[in-house]
C-alpha cells in the first residue's frame, strides 16, 4: 500500500474515521476544500460583498468556468460545456437539442438498464411533441435495433446504475453515426470513473452530474456538452434569460446567446458552484488512466474476497473489468436488511430495487484493505445474522 500513488488524496476528505465509505458512486464525500470554499464564498462574497459578488467574485461566469473544467474529465474541448441546473433538465435540454437536429424522424432508442429519470424526461417531450414515446429494449439487443433504419436517435447512460455494466461508448456510437443517428450520453456514472473521450468519439451531446464520484456536494449542479459544430445550428428549448445574448438589456424577445452560454437557463446556485470547483480542483491532479486500473483492482480484490464467503451474494456486475465501472453490484435475498446492518457496521453501500447491494470505489478514498475489511464485515453481519433484527426491516425514503 505504500507505493499507492492516490494515498496522498486520501487526506483531502472529510470521512469519519473507521468508517468506509462505498457509496461515492451515489453521493461522493466532501472535499475538505469544499468546505472552505463554501465558508470563503459566504463570508467574504456574499457576506461582504452582497450583490457585487455578481461581478467581482467571478460568480456569473462559473457556468462556463466550470464547464471547462469539466470539458478536460469528459475529453471535450473547450467552451462546448455548460454547467447548471439538474441532471434531469440537462437531459430535456440534450433531447429537445437532439429533435431539432436529427437528420431524420424516427424513434428514439434507449435500453432497460437506463436510469429512469432520463426515460421519464425523454417521454414528457416527446408527448408534447406528438411524437412516440421513447424505444425501451434489452441492452443486448441494441445494435440491432441501431440497424433497422428506423431511429432517429440513441439515447443511453454510459454505466448501468443497477449492475455497473459499461457500453462500448465508441462502438454504439461508430455504429449510430453510419446509420445518421444523433447521439445522447448520460455521463452520470462515468466521469470521475472512466477515462472519457467525447469529442474524439464525435458524440453529439452528452450530460452528467457531478454529485457522485466527482463529490461536488449533494444537488450540485449538472452539465450539459454539445459537439461545438452544433451549438449554432439549436435554438435553446428552455430560453431563460442567462441564455440571452444580452440579459441585461431585458429584450422582451428572446436572442439566443452565440455559443455554449445560450444554453444556460437562469441563475447559477453560486454556493454550490464554489464547492464543485473545490471538488474539480483535486479532479486535476488525477491521473485518469492509473485511476482506472486502481479502481479495478480494488473491485476485482472485493468480488474476490465477497465470493469466498459462500453464501448467496449473486454478482450482477460484468466479471470482465473492462465493462466495469467502479461499481460492484451483488444480489441477494434480504438486500435491504443487510445493507442496512452492514451500515449500521460502519461499511456504508447502497440498495437498489428489487434485490441488489450496490458497493461503489473511488480510488481517492477507498483501497485494497477497505475492500477486504468490507467483505469481513459482511461475512459477520450474515454469519451472525445481524441484519435479521427488526429495526433493519424499515424502509427510509431514501435507499
Ligand atoms: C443516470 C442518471 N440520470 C439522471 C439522474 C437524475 O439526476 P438529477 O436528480 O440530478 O436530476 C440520475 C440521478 O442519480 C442518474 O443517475
């Protein structure tokens, strides 16, 4: 473990002590320059400055500041990402986008193992619009649906929030370009996991969040990048007024801004801002490719040690680390209740519907003997049938 080149990041979050934390995947840790950067952007922007915070403190910006700095972990060039808003808006801005340019009417594809928001999203346009509702089919049975002629675009989420599977982003996306079908990536689950290449694989738009692995803070604010030879040809379909060319002019009429900006919708939550750009800070000094090969090492070791154990953990993510993400997935009976238990023993994962353990690494905070030390915990907590105790029965809200 010394020579473990992401030790030195390990100190750069506020995690409890003897707490492992495998959930980054769902909601990443604070950054304890995020802490900072919310005390600093209180006390001495807004508490000091009031509203001229708007134009000395660089807040009016950060939309496009931000969105460079995410335009470096996704592979895009810059000033073609924005930042702001929801993920789930940022899907209605790539889909209502993606309409307007599609060379062709058709459908649009997706699969089973999309998160649900981006589905629901997809279909409240396409009801708007007259148009039918989004094509759901078996992730396997994608590239033959991509060849029937018959779809006008291909909307999918990189990484299976349930499984932690990974689409050939650069082959589903080859094979939707020879077949003049407009692409739509949900990066929700990949940036801060996979090295990622957007422009190099000409994908027309791609969004994500930046509450997981990136650890900005929970609700922090989404992106939204659009391939830069499209950015003139859309008009926005939520014109805010920070979309305008000039906002402050007040024009009654809406005048799209030229570039990436006219797709900003209102005002940036400037709080959140400054704890995502903390976050993004230490993003820079990630090497992705190492960080790749540690997080499926770690995975690999805790599949390993969790399949020793014997009992009925069934993996649901791929074997193959090259279609995995930094997400292991393990189903069993009584999920909920153990993963409930195994919380309660300071190993915090998630659940997922119906039936699913769902353990999340990142490499700036979890290791090799997290992994081991997890899989022991587990190991009592089912021995011992822990999790059979009454108090482990009660769902919460949140999962
Ligand atoms: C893949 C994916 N898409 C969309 C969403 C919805 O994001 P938001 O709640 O930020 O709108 C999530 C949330 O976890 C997600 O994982």
């Amino acid at each position: 473990m010394e020579n473990d080149v992401f030790l030195k990041f390990n100190s750069l979050f506020e995690i409890p002590k003897d707490l492992i934390y495998l959930d980054g995947n769902s909601l990443g840790p604070l950054p304890k320059g995020a802490a900072k950067a919310i005390s600093n952007v209180t006390h001495n922007e807004w508490g000091k400055l009031l509203i001229k915070g708007w134009n000395q403190s660089g807040w009016m910006d950060q939309p496009e500041t931000l969105g460079n700095d995410i335009a470096s972990l996704i592979g895009a060039k810059r000033d073609c990402v924005t930042v702001g808003d929801t993920l789930s808006f940022k899907v209605y801005q790539a889909l209502a986008s993606a309409i307007q340019i599609a060379p062709k009417d058709g459908v649009i594809l997706s699969d089973k193992g999309n998160f649900p928001s981006d589905i629901y999203v997809a279909n409240s346009i396409l009801k708007q619009k007259n148009l039918p509702p989004v094509r759901l089919v078996n992730t396997d049975s994608l590239e033959h649906e991509i060849r029937k002629g018959d779809v006008s675009i291909l909307m999918l989420t990189q990484v299976d929030y349930r499984t932690g599977y990974v689409h050939d982003i650069e082959k589903l996306t080859n094979l939707a370009k020879k077949e003049g079908i407009v692409t739509v990536w949900d990066l929700a689950h990949s940036v801060g996991a996979l090295c990622l290449n957007v422009d190099q694989h000409d994908i027309d738009f791609a969004v994500g969040c930046t509450y997981k692995f990136l650890c900005g803070g929970p609700g922090a604010p989404a992106f939204l990048y659009v391939k830069p030879s499209h950015i003139p040809k859309i008009e926005p379909e939520i014109s805010g007024w920070l979309g305008h060319e000039f906002p402050f002019k007040f024009d009654l009429s809406f005048v799209p801004a030229s570039g990436i900006r006219k797709f900003r919708i209102g005002t940036p939550p400037v709080i959140q801002m400054a704890a995502l750009k903390a976050a993004l800070a230490i993003w820079k000094k990630v090497n992705m490719k190492v960080f790749r090969k540690k997080a499926q090492d770690i995975t690999q070791l805790f599949i390993e040690e969790i399949e020793s154990l014997g009992f009925d953990l069934e993996l649901i993510s791929p074997r193959n680390p090259s279609l995995r993400s930094s997400q292991v997935s393990f189903r069993t009976r009584y999920a909920y209740e153990k993963m409930q238990a195994l919380i309660d023993h300071q190993v915090i994962g998630d659940y997922r519907e119906p039936d699913i353990m769902r353990f999340g690494f990142n490499p700036l905070f979890n290791n090799e003997s997290q992994a081991i030390i997890a899989a022991q915990k587990l190991n009592f907590i089912i021995k011992e049938n822990m999790w059979k105790n009454k108090k482990y029965t009660k769902r919460k809200l949140v999962t």
